[in-house]
C-alpha cells in the first residue's frame, strides 16, 4: 500500500510558483525525498491557474508520513507557507493493490 497526497498550494501575484522554487532551490525538496519512505514529492503547475501549485506527495506507509510529519522539515514548511501566504486544498488517496482493472488497461498509451 501507498499513500498519495495531492496539496493545492495557492497565492496570490505568484507567491505559490515562488514558494515551489525556494523549496526546490533550497535544498528542501531533495531533503524530503530522501526521508525513509517517500516515493515521491514533486510541484506541478496547473495551466488554468496560475495562482496555485500542486504538490503530488507519495509515502510508503502512514508511519512514514507520521515520521515526516514530526521531522523539523515541517517547521521549515511552515515557515516557506506562512512567508507566502499559502492556502492549501488537500486530496489523499490510498493506493489499490489489486493494481489496474483490466478493462482500463485498453485505455492507456505506453
């Protein structure tokens, strides 16, 4: 199982597209990739709206994001949010293990 947390960051006068990039040129991003148990944590730009970002984040387990979550990552968070004025909307999916339908399969182009 997997757990994947889709955050939509939003701003205004670019301030989420800001806040992505200092994550990214800080140092940040790498460091939470590399946490036990991340699969994945990436920023995405929606083209209809450019005041918000989205960060598609994947953990192993809950005890992974728990582990994170009590990190003095989330301070640096906090403080990269709060110096952006950032909203954030969430989405949390929990992977399914029985993998794709069949019938989906037809639907994708590799």
């Amino acid at each position: 199982m997997s757990i994947t947390v889709n955050l939509y960051y939003t701003g205004k006068d670019g301030s989420a597209r800001a806040f992505a990039k200092e994550m990214t040129e800080s140092g940040t991003v790498s460091a939470i990739r590399s946490e036990e148990g991340n699969l994945r944590y990436e920023y995405f730009s929606p083209l209809d709206d450019p005041e918000t970002v989205l960060l598609i984040d994947s953990w192993e387990s809950q005890t992974a994001i728990d582990r994170h979550h009590a990190s003095p990552m989330m301070a640096t968070l906090a403080k990269l949010r709060e110096k952006y004025d950032l909203h954030m909307r969430v989405e949390r999916f929990v992977s399914d293990e029985a993998g794709m339908p069949s019938g989906d399969e037809s639907f994708i182009r590799r």
